[in-house]
C-alpha cells in the first residue's frame, strides 16, 4: 500500500510549512498581523503533524521511492520590503496549496478504505489549511496594489 | 443645584419595569448668566460621549452661555453628564482655539490665507496623483465629524481621488461593534433601543464601564436598579468599576480572557438547554459548528484561565439562560482586547441562542465609543461603502456609480478598505505620501506613540491637519485648517441606537474658521473632481444638500434615511432610522421577526474567519445559504500575544475616566472637568502595591517593550496582577496651569505621561481595531509621593482601603482618608428640573 508514502509527503509538507511561517513570522515583525498570525498558523501545522500520528503509526510512512522532481523546501529566508513581503506571502501560499491537495489525496484514500477515523482528522486539518489558503490570499489581495504600483 | 462633579449621574429618579423613565432638565449656565435673559436656545446633541443626549445651547450676544437636556428626547430625557454640563461650550469657547490656517515655512508653523493653504494642499495632492496615484493618499478622520461630512469625505475619497486608504479614529473604538454585527447579522446596524433598559428584567455589560463612558446612559439603569423590579446585573470588567458595585455577579477576568469566558457562557447555555430551539432552527445557521467550538470551555476550565470562580460563570449563565428578557451591551473591554470580534460575536450568539433580539427589554447593544461613530461608519468614512454597501459585490460598487454618475473602476473594492494602523504602516514605509487628519490625535490616540511620532515627522509625509485646537498632531503638521466645530455650524448625527440628530449652528466660528463640510467642498472644488458629464462631483451648497444626496444613497439600504428630513428632526425627540416615508416616524427596533440582512444580494458584507480575518468570500458565503438568518460565527480561545513574564510581570490595560475624553482636547479646557482629573496616573492593587513597597502617590516609572511612563501611583481596586491607565494624557498642557500662552510644544515635552506610549502595535484581525487593553509590564519607584495621586475618588479610580497592618512600621502610607474626595465645588453646581418642573420653556 502506497498510502505510508503520501503520509510521509504531508507530514512533511506540514513541517515545511510550519517552519515557513516561523520564517515570515520572524522576517517580517514590522508587520504585525503577519508576524503573530503566521506564529498561530505554523501552530497548526504543529498540530497537524500531531494528528497525523494515528495513522503513521497504523499505515506507516515511508520514503517516495521516486525522486523530488518539484523542490519545495520552504523559506530559507525572508525577502525585505512590500514587494518581499508579497513574495514571501506567495511562496507561504504555493507551500499551503501543496498540504491542502495532499490532504485532499489523503481524504480521497481514507473513503476509499472506509476509515473513520481518518477521515474525522483529515476534515479537521484541512479545514484549517483552507482557512490558512484563504488568509493568505485575502493578506495579499490588500497588499499587492500598494506593494506592485507605488511602494519605493 | 447639585456639584455634578462629585454626583456625577445626578439625584436618582426610580422607575419601575416597562415605566416610563422620568424626565429630569439638567441646565449649566455661565457665571452671571440668567437662564430667563438668554437671547435663544439652539437645538443640539452632545458631542462629549457616544451616548447622544439632546440638549440645547444658550445663546447671548452671540456666544454660547449655557446648555440644557432637552426633555423631550427619547435618549437622555432632559439629562445630561458631566462632561455635557462643563465641557461642551467651554470647550469650544477657549483662546487656544485655531483662528487662522497654519502653513509651515523654514520648520515653523506660520499664519497664512486660506487660498494660500488650501493651494499647498491641492497643489502636493494633484502632483502625486500625477506622478504616484491615488494609493499615495491617505485620510484618516473621526468619530466626531457630522454626517454630511462624512459623506462628503467619503464620496471624495472614492469617486474623486480613489484610494481605499481612509479611515477614521472609530477605528480605535467601535470598528469591532460594526464588525461582530456584520459577521452575525450580515450588516451593521444595532438591534436594541436605549428604551430596552426601562424593560429588561436582566442586564448583561461586556467590557463596558457605561457609568463612566456614558454616564447618562448608566442615569438611566441606576434609576431601574433603584426602582422596583430591580433588573439582574451582570459585569465583565477587571476594575471595581462602579457598575461592578451594583452587579449581582462581578466577572473580573483577567485582561486577555474574555472569548473563554464568552465560550464558557455560550456553553452552559447550550448544556442547560437554554436555547429557544425554534428560533435557532429557523433564523440562524452555525449550530454545529458553534456548539462543537466551545465544548471543551467548562466553567471550571474557563474560570482557571480567567481568574474567576465557576460558580460566578455558572450563575452568569443561569441568570443569562433563565430570564425572560435580558438586555447586553458591549464596549471597549471587548473592542480593544485580543480576540475582539470574536468575543463581541459570542454576545450576538448568546442572544440568537435564546431567541432574543427586538423585543422589548430582550435587546443588544454592540455600544459606539463616539458621538457620530455610527455615521461615519454607515458613510464609508471608515473606508467601507457607504449605505452599508457591500465591496465584494459589484452589483453595490454600480449602485454607488450610478449614484454618483462616475465609472465604476474609480471606487476601490479591490479588497476591505485600509484600517488605520496599515495607513499609518504605509506612511512608514514611504508610499503614502500625503495623510489628511481631521478632527482626531492621532499623536496620542494610536498604539505605541514613539513610532507614530517618528512617521508623523517623516519630511516626505505631507500631512494635513484639521482641528480646532492646536493638538499634538497638529504641531507636527505641514498644514493646519482651522475647524469650526460643535455649535458652530449645522449637521446631523446618530448615535448607538440609531437615533438621529440635528445639532444647529448657534454662534459665527472663532476667526476664519471653517465648518469642516466647507474645507472638504473647497477642496473638491479646487481638485476638479467631476462625474462622467463633467459637472462638480459635489455641488452641495450646504449641509442640507449633503444631507439629502446621502438619503438618497441610503435608500433601499439597512440605514434607510429617506423618510428624515432637517424639518422633522427639529423640535420633539430624534428619530431612529431606518426611516422610510411610511411611517416617518422611525423604527424603534431591529429584527423583530427574526429576519437578518443576510442575504447574499443584500448583505454588507461576506464575512470573515474570526481568527484570522480571511475573507468567506460570495462563494462560501453562499454555500452557508443564510438568506435572511443570522450566522452563530465561532473561534476558539488563543492567548494574548504579549503575555506577563519575567521582565514584564503585569498586565498592562488601558481605559477611560468619566471626566474626560479622548486626548482632552475639549474637556481638558473645561475648569470644572480639569480640576477632576488633571493630570495622568496609573492604578495597581494593594497587594501589588504592597509587594513592590509602593505608597499612594509615589512616583512610578511604568515601563513595557516600547516605552515608559512616569506617573503618580493611585492604589485602587484593579485586579492583582493588572495596572491601569487612563489614555486622555498627552503633552499639549504639559507646561504647568492652563490659558492662552500656556501650552508648550508638545515635541519639547517628556513624553512620559500618554498611556500609549506603552501599547503594542497589533490589532483583532476581523475589525483591525488596536488591542489597546493587553500588554506586559513592569513598574518601579522613582521618588515617595508628597501627595495622593491626581485620580478621581468618584469612579473606578477611587482609592483602595489600605489594610494600614499591613504597612511596614516607620513608614507613613496615604491611604484613603488621605486622599481627598473628588468635588467640584459651586463651580461645578447645576440645576436639575425633576419632572421638567420649574424649568421655563
């Protein structure tokens, strides 16, 4: 069953994720609904890794046997500035898009082997990962004018 | 004659359950002025709280020497406070007043003509938007302004220039009322009446110390807890606020709590089934969802968090889910803590769980902190649209462009407007360049002030300044405007329960000051902001007119105001919208059955996550398919951000004193209203006190991660553990005495007395209202104390009593005895005319 190694591709997503919102949150305290919202949600995806352990521990997790084709290793740092701020946002977004699909694999699996349980934390997590993809998004629409047509 | 400054609600008037609430004629007149020789009264409201009594304004030889409430009026019924009494002429009627626009040449502020002034400011305003855009302009105005300037600022900012930056310093006060009304009930707009407190049989305060923010208001409940029938009174507060000492149950939380406990309360209710499960079925959608958020917040679990036993919780409850007709309201201790609008929502829900909205006594007020927050809120001077429009939909943007005979693609809606504090971060950061402040401080208001003071004084921030007084924004201003204000010229506004008020212009401003609806007419004028025909986007002559284009835009819309016009509202009592031509005669309350302006076409707004702001979107929102039933919005308790520790041990909160208001720009100039309060303080408990060897009076020094205070120390009633400090203090007086000549510059003075000076930058993410009520401080002696601290004995700042075993031996504690009590003395006696008697017409 390959369902051990999309565990392990969430699991660690959520981490990434995770440690991208630390990062924005310390690179950007200058603005503070970035900086404590982004600790809030890289709590949740502390979380996340937390609920997922039932199902590690009852389907395993295991390494893709194929090789990272997309690299998605997160913010090593954080970029400075409106149009930094834009980007770093955008790339926390592509991060969050990348759990919020492979919950939604995870989900389609879950019916599939009528597991419950499953599927109780898998509606809990992704529901907050939507959430995240809706803040973002909403943080972005309000910044971009200012930061793309008259931001120095 | 009564010294309103030591009875500061006035002689008590009992009333019974469904009574009708007994008129008393409250009147202050100047020395030596005879009511009966006055040459005429003019019509007004009060602009020195957000309560909105009526009253009228003594006219002689053409100055303003007096006021009375007028008895008639369904809010205050001939009452007025305190600040109304001494503060509203007299402080309009100051030497400091502005007279002649400022402009700044070589870093000094200098006289000049209004042509010259006004010239400056189109003049830097058209070459931005030249070269940088409309996004390099910003507004930021007030709770204070009438209607009909707001609506003219509203429709210059986003049909002229066409910038989504404006807001107004309700932003700092009752952004989370509109909000937690929006997200429940889909539009903002105040359920209750002030008349629910003659019905209610229970009284619910959130945060909400009414008897010293609208202490006719408290008049009012005093007098039913006086009366027979005496009301349940319920309060959520950390001080021993007055209404905390008539309360059957005293919640006193621990500042930063109050959604575990709001969580808690809905709870209970759910568990006991005190829920009117009908209702619930047919107007609201979110039960679930709702019931599964606050599962885990058991009283005893909430009541560890807060501080408080659960017991009080359960009773709360009982009291809550058990009385027929329960009346709540809310205000800053809400507004202005973590988690805001999620707390304000928690009110709604519990009041949609029993069924009980706009009937009689069973009511809702989400409380305004000023005069014509309301308007500004309903005419997009808060950067919203106006009429309550919604941005997301772009049925309503067209709505506004046809109105308004623009192209659509002009009016921003792009995304929610931009709050104040995001203004101020992009003047920061340099791409705002141009920031016009009208009739707010914003230099001792906003969080933080060492930061706000550097952005004001940015030499590539032009900022304009409107005010009647030289503030301490105003100082640093490249332009000032000379306002003329309250009694000085015409206009309407509304207070919390949507009534609404003519305020005439009594007397001629002082100099060449000028009515603020004037400056923004001139400005437009001067702009050439037009529609698509090409004639004057604005081509009002007057209040009047401004008054009905905004009927006009209001039609249709939750605060319909088609049916009010300047006749009406003359004479008799204010009139509450909305207020259609059939009747004319207002609508008392909202919801009555139980149908919400939520549906999808109709709504304000879409609504927001409630932990962080995400925009719901029309999709989702409509997906919940609400058409017409509330929504049970939820999120679960976080911590405050800024949590007491090792180098912070206390709780920082911040708050009002019933003497005066704001930054004192008005009260701060009244005799009477200065003798009370006159200088800045902080409050601890005994036992804090105690533990850090600190006497009444000594001098502290307050300190948190972004500034310090050095202030006298009141030791009081606030809870262990939380220091308290009244924000009015800013440095315009800080030279010693007051009069014409005296005011020192405030970039000379210490700035160490404004409670801002220590508040965090950070705001609730739904209604980005500043969270000025949680910080982490610490507190130490500077120098013993030769008198007791400048704090009034008559409100939540009264003197603790001091346990003098507790004293260490040698050492001499002022406790209560020695502190004074609060009076004001013949100077501060009025008249009352109980039951209108013996007042002449």
């Amino acid at each position: 069953m390959n369902l051990s190694v999309y565990l392990g591709l969430l699991h660690k997503a959520e981490q990434t994720l995770a440690d991208s919102f630390r990062q924005v949150a310390k690179g950007h305290g200058e603005e503070p609904d970035v900086h404590f919202l982004c600790q809030t949600l890289a709590k949740q995806c502390d979380e996340h890794q937390r609920a997922l352990q039932p199902l590690v521990d009852r389907y395993g997790e295991t390494p893709e046997a194929e090789p990272e084709r997309l690299h998605a290793e997160g913010l090593s740092e954080t970029r400075q500035g409106p149009v930094g701020l834009l980007r770093d946002l955008q790339d926390l977004y592509l991060l969050a898009s990348l759990v919020d699909i492979t919950w939604g694999m995870v989900k389609q699996a879950g019916q599939a082997l009528r597991d419950s349980e499953m599927l109780a934390v898998v509606d809990q997590c992704d529901k907050q990962t939507a959430v995240q993809l809706a803040w973002l998004q909403s943080r972005m629409r309000q910044a971009a004018p200012q930061a793309l047509l008259v931001a120095e | 004659m009564v010294d309103r400054i030591a009875e500061i609600w006035g002689t008590r008037t009992p009333y019974g359950k469904d009574g009708q609430w007994p008129v008393r004629v409250d009147r202050k007149m100047a020395d030596g002025v005879d009511a009966d020789t006055v040459d005429r009264w003019f019509q007004s409201a009060c602009l020195l709280c957000s309560n909105g009594c009526a009253c009228d304004i003594a006219v002689k030889d053409g100055a303003m020497v007096g006021i009375r409430g007028r008895a008639d009026d369904r809010v205050n019924h001939g009452r007025l406070g305190p600040k109304g009494l001494f503060g509203s002429w007299q402080g309009m009627s100051h030497p400091d007043r502005l007279t002649s626009p400022l402009i700044r040449r070589n870093g000094k502020l200098q006289e000049c003509s209004w042509d010259e002034a006004m010239e400056r400011v189109v003049e830097r305003s058209r070459s931005l938007l030249t070269e940088k855009g409309p996004l390099s302009h910003g507004f930021y105005t007030s709770g204070q302004l009438f209607l009909e300037e707001y609506y003219a600022l509203a429709v210059i900012g986003k049909a002229g220039v066409g910038t989504p930056h404006m807001d107004g310093n309700t932003r700092l006060c009752t952004a989370t009322a509109a909000s937690s009304l929006k997200e429940s009930f889909g539009a903002d707009g105040q359920p209750g009446s002030y008349r629910d407190i003659d019905s209610c049989e229970a009284l619910f305060l959130f945060g909400h110390n009414m008897a010293e923010t609208q202490t006719v208001l408290w008049s009012r409940v005093l007098d039913r807890l006086a009366g027979p029938d005496r009301p349940a009174l319920v309060c959520v507060d950390p001080r021993d606020t007055d209404v905390a000492r008539h309360a059957d149950v005293h919640l006193a939380i621990n500042p930063g709590t109050n959604l575990a406990l709001m969580n808690s309360l809905v709870r209970e209710l759910l568990h006991n089934g005190w829920v009117d499960e009908d209702y619930v079925r047919a107007h609201t959608v979110g039960l679930e969802e709702l019931a599964s958020v606050v599962e885990q917040w058991t009283p005893e679990a909430a009541g560890s968090l807060c501080g408080v036993d659960p017991g009080l919780i359960r009773e709360a409850a009982r009291i809550f889910g058990t009385t027929d007709r329960v009346l709540s309201t809310v205000l800053q201790g809400f507004y202005q803590s973590s988690q805001a609008t999620a707390s304000a929502c928690q009110v709604n829900n519990l009041h949609l769980l029993r069924g009980m909205l706009g009937n009689p006594g069973r009511g809702l007020l989400q409380m305004n902190g000023q005069p014509t927050a309301q308007n500004n809120r309903e005419c997009g001077a808060d950067g919203d649209l106006p009429g309550f429009r919604n941005w997301a939909n772009p049925e309503h943007v067209q709505q506004l462009a046809s109105l308004w005979n623009v192209d659509p693609l002009v009016i921003p809606h792009w995304a929610d407007p931009t709050h104040a504090m995001q203004i101020f971060r992009y003047a920061e950061q340099g791409s705002v360049k141009f920031l016009w402040i009208s009739a707010t401080n914003p230099a001792v208001s906003l969080p933080q002030l060492s930061r706000i003071r550097n952005i004001l004084a940015k030499p590539e921030l032009f900022v304009v300044v409107q005010d009647l007084y030289l503030t301490e924004t105003a100082e640093v201003a490249d332009v000032v405007l000379p306002a003329a204000g309250w009694g000085e010229k015409t206009g309407t506004f509304t207070n919390v329960d949507r009534t609404v008020h003519l305020s005439d212009k009594a007397v001629e401003p002082p100099g060449e000051a000028r009515s603020d609806l004037d400056i923004f007419l001139d400005y437009s004028r001067r702009m050439g902001f037009t529609t698509l025909d090409g004639s004057p986007l604005l081509d009002w002559s007057g209040p009047e007119d401004a008054f009905e284009a905004w009927k006009e835009c209001s039609r249709g819309r939750p605060c319909d105001y088609t049916g009010i016009t300047y006749q009406l509202l003359r004479g008799g009592s204010g009139i509450q919208w909305p207020c259609t031509d059939s009747p004319p005669s207002g609508t008392e309350r909202l919801y009555s059955d139980g149908t919400f302006p939520t549906e999808p076409s109709y709504c304000e707004s879409y609504g927001h996550d409630l932990l962080t702001g995400a925009n719901v979107g029309p999709v989702a929102f409509k997906a919940m398919a609400p058409s017409g039933r509330a929504i049970l919005k939820a999120a679960d308790y976080s911590p405050p951000h800024e949590m007491p520790d090792e180098e912070y041990p206390l709780r920082y909160t911040t708050g009002r004193t019933a003497y005066q208001f704001h930054t004192r720009t008005k009260t701060g100039r009244s005799r009477q209203l200065r003798a009370a309060a006159p200088s800045a303080w902080v409050e601890m408990s005994v036992s804090d006190a105690e533990a850090a060897g600190l006497a009444e009076g000594d001098i502290v020094r307050v300190v948190s991660r972004r500034g310090e205070l050095q202030v006298p120390l009141r030791i009081g009633d606030v809870r262990a553990g939380t220091v308290f400090a009244p924000f009015h203090y800013g440095y315009w007086d800080a030279a010693a005495g007051l009069g014409a000549g005296s005011t020192v510059s405030a970039s000379s003075a210490p700035h160490t007395t404004a409670a801002n000076e220590l508040t965090i930058t950070e705001w609730d993410p739904v209604s980005k209202q500043p969270v000025f009520k949680n910080a982490a401080v610490r507190i130490e002696k500077i120098s013993d104390g030769d008198r007791p601290a400048p704090a009034p004995t008559t409100t939540a700042s009264r003197p603790a009593v001091v346990d003098h075993q507790a004293v260490p031996p040698g050492r001499a504690v002022p406790g209560e005895r020695a502190v004074p009590p609060t009076l004001g003395g013949a100077d501060a006696e009025a008249e009352e005319f109980i039951g209108g008697e013996g007042e002449p017409a």
